[in-house]
C-alpha cells in the first residue's frame, strides 16, 4: 500500500517527492535521476489540488476531505453595486 500523500507538508523542500520512499532531498536512493522532484504545493501554491487531476496521487479519504473544503467555502455571489443618487446641477 502507498503512503497517504501529504496535501500540505511543513516543509516540502527536503523530501524528494518522485516515489513512495519520500527520500531527503540530498539522499535519493530510489534512483529516479540526480535531481529532487518538487511537491505539487511548491509548483502552483497553496491550493494545488483544486486544480488538474489529481486522483491518482490523493486517496478516497483525502478527496471527500477537498470536495467537503470546497463546497464549504464556495464564494457566494456578491449583490449588485449600486450607484449612489446624484443630482447634478445644470448651470446655463
């Protein structure tokens, strides 16, 4: 079984994200290459999982967390502006 993937790791900067093994970034052993692979959050910030798909990366769980998140905080629709009423003066 895969370890659950961290939606917001504490620092994502000193794990290699490419596999399961969650090497440091100056220790990679699973041999993916030279280079550490960056964390989704560190790519496209904060709310990374909002946006692509994700779901062969997040589990069940992690996915019915997010949707219950999003339909929480969907933004409402703001009212109409109104002008305030101003007369105008017309001077001849």
């Amino acid at each position: 079984m895969a370890k659950i993937f961290p939606l917001h790791p504490k620092h994502p900067e000193r794990i290699c994200w490419g596999c399961d093994k969650y090497c440091r970034a100056d220790d990679l052993q699973c041999g993916n290459g030279s280079i550490r692979i960056a964390h989704p959050c560190e790519d496209f910030g904060e709310h990374w999982y909002e946006q692509g798909d994700w779901s062969g990366l997040l589990n069940a769980q992690q996915w019915t967390e997010i949707t219950r998140k999003s339909t929480a905080t969907l933004p409402t629709k703001p009212a109409p502006l109104r002008k305030p009423h101003i007369k105008l003066i017309r001077q001849s």
